[in-house]
C-alpha cells in the first residue's frame, strides 16, 4: 500500500509540473486562469490521498473548503478579467 | 484486503487521468480543447480519487467526500463555460478552427452574464 500512495503521489506532482507549466507558459490570461483551476482540483485530489495515507477523517472539510474556494476565485477571475478587457 | 486493492486500482486510475489532463492542458493547441483537458479527465480523476479515498474511511466521513465530488461535478462546467465565453469575446478562439460556431452573429454588446 506504501508504494501504491509513493506511485499516485508522484502522478499528481506530474500532473502539477505539467499544469505549472501551462501557467507560466499560457499566452493568454484565461489560459492562466484554467491552469490555475486544475491545479485547485490536484491540491484537492492530493489532500484526498494524505486523508487517505493517514486513514484520518478530521481533514475532509478542508477538501470541501478547498474546492468552494477554487470555484468562487476562478468565478470572480473569469469575471474581472472580461471587465478589464471592457467585454461587458 | 479486497478493499484495500479497490482503492489502490481506483486511486491509481485517478491520478493516471489526471497526469492526461494536465498534458492535455500542456500540449493541446487553442483554448477551447485545452478547456476539454482542463474539465473532463480532471473531474474524472478528482471523482476516482475520492471514491479510492472513501473505501478507506469509516462511513461518517465518506458522506463528506461525497458532498466534495457533487460540488466539483457542479462547478467545473460553470468555469468552463465561463472560460469559453469570455475566450469567444476576448478574441482568443479563432473561428477558422471551429467546425460549429453557434454563438456567430448571436453577441450582443451588452448582455449580462
């Protein structure tokens, strides 16, 4: 089971190097914006896997805070960035 | 033990799905594909992993893990579709790559999101 959770959370560095990338390289600002919404949804998969390593329940409404927080920042994101851009 | 198994083949599912998506996001060329790498495999992985993490918890706390995965079914469509829209006004999807474009022609200037 050790190395099942050493091999998924390596996985999930991947997935973020590659979503970092994404991020610094993106050429256009909502580019950046999804890049950093998947990267809100791998630090919630990963925090999943630390709750399930330790078999510790305490931590799950950080899951749930974490991903409310992620939709409401991208949301509001999305939005400014159309107002700065004088889409509205 | 067999649940034990369950959850490592779940988890690693998962996380496989998610590495895809973010080579997705890396690789892919124009924005509305990279939105399709940026939802779909990401939500389907988030959703493995939950379940993978749920058969190792006591019954309490997988009916919050549950609530988790509703919230992120919810929501990733709405970021999508935000993204898109502001990308179709900002100019950065190009509607010579497009095989349909419904929203040709239907913009209004000032239409309340």
């Amino acid at each position: 089971m050790t190395l099942v959770f050493t091999v998924v959370t390596a996985l999930l560095c991947l997935a973020c190097a590659f979503t970092v990338a994404r991020l610094l390289l993106g050429p256009d600002t909502v580019d950046r914006i999804a890049a950093l919404d998947v990267l809100v949804i791998i630090i919630v998969a990963a925090a999943a896997v630390y709750v399930a390593i330790y078999r510790d329940g305490s931590n799950i409404p950080l899951l749930a805070a974490v991903a409310l927080l992620g939709f409401v920042g991208s949301a509001t994101a999305i939005r400014l960035t159309a107002r700065r851009k004088g889409l509205r | 033990m067999i649940l034990d198994v369950v959850s490592a083949v779940l988890m690693l599912v998962g996380a496989v799905s998610c590495v895809l998506g973010a080579i997705g996001l890396v690789r892919l060329p124009d924005l509305p594909s990279r939105l399709q790498a940026a939802t779909k495999p990401q939500t389907l992985g988030l959703l493995l992993i939950l379940a993978g993490t749920a058969l190792r918890l006591e019954m309490e706390s997988a009916v919050t893990l549950v609530l988790v995965a509703l919230f992120q079914v919810i929501t990733a469509p709405v970021i999508s579709q935000l993204l898109g829209r502001t990308a179709y006004r900002g100019g950065s999807v190009h509607p010579e790559h497009l095989v349909v474009d419904e929203l040709a022609g239907r913009m209004p200037e000032e239409m309340d999101r």
